[in-house]
C-alpha cells in the first residue's frame, strides 16, 4: 500500500515549509526524528532540552514543537506551560513512553497530542499535519458563523 502525501498548510499559500522544533535528548532519537520530518517536508531544528528549546524559540519562529516529556534540567510539562504562556498558538506535541496520568495533565496543559515511544513515523507525520492544520484554523474560529 503506498503512502498518501498530504499537503502541508503552508503549501496553500505559498509560504516557505512549515518550521518544526524537535526537543529530545536522546541523539539517536532526536536525528531520527529530525530525518523523519524532514523527509515528509518540514524545515526542522532541534534542541537536547527544554532551555536549550526556548533560546531557539527567541531565535527562531516555529510552528510546531515535538518534545519529549522527560528531560534533564526542564521536563516537557515545564516547558510546555512557558510555550503556552509565551506562545500560546504555537501546537506542542509529546512523544515520550511515559504513563497516562503524564499524557493527561500535559492535554489539561494545552498539549495538542501525546504519541507514545516507540511511535510510528506514519502517526508522527500526521500529528504534526494535523497539529499544523489546527493551529491554521483556530484564529479564524471566531470569524465563523
């Protein structure tokens, strides 16, 4: 079965590709996932941590951030709650092989998606179009009827 190539929001308009920060601290990982959506489209930086994820985001403009949840120094929740208050309309997806209670306080936080470890790069891909095409949709939500 081949796979269907989604369009990304920014091919709508015109705009360059979509920025993505990975934030994880396993250098396998992290290359892996970096490999992953590069190849599916997305421009991608990454950072080892949570502090390291917030100097690129005064840097750099992102659209979405993938992180993990546990991290040396900052854990994914912390840096969740400075993105949401700095950048509330910036989506943050989880990808971490914690335990429930963990996915369901980082939703409660305002994460667009958690994917558990190991996860497949069909289901990445998707949650980051989707996340991408959420965060697109929601400041016109106010302007429809």
């Amino acid at each position: 079965m081949s796979e269907v190539s989604m369009p990304l929001p920014s091919d709508i308009d015109g705009n360059n590709p979509p920025r993505v920060l990975v934030v994880e601290d396993n250098d396998l990982l992290r290359a892996l996932l970096r490999t992953v959506l590069k190849e599916a489209g997305y421009e991608v930086d990454d950072a080892r941590g949570g502090q390291e994820a917030l100097l690129r985001m005064g840097e750099h403009t992102y659209d979405v951030v993938l992180t993990d949840y546990h991290m040396p120094g900052m854990d994914g929740i912390q840096l969740l709650k400075v993105i949401k208050a700095w950048w509330p309309r910036i989506p943050v997806v989880f990808i971490s092989g914690e335990p429930a209670p963990l996915r369901r306080r980082a939703i409660e936080q305002g994460a667009h998606a958690w994917l558990s470890k190991p996860c497949d790069t069909s289901l990445l891909r998707l949650t980051v179009h989707a996340a991408l095409c959420n965060a697109a949709i929601s400041p016109m939500r106010g302007l429809l009827p």
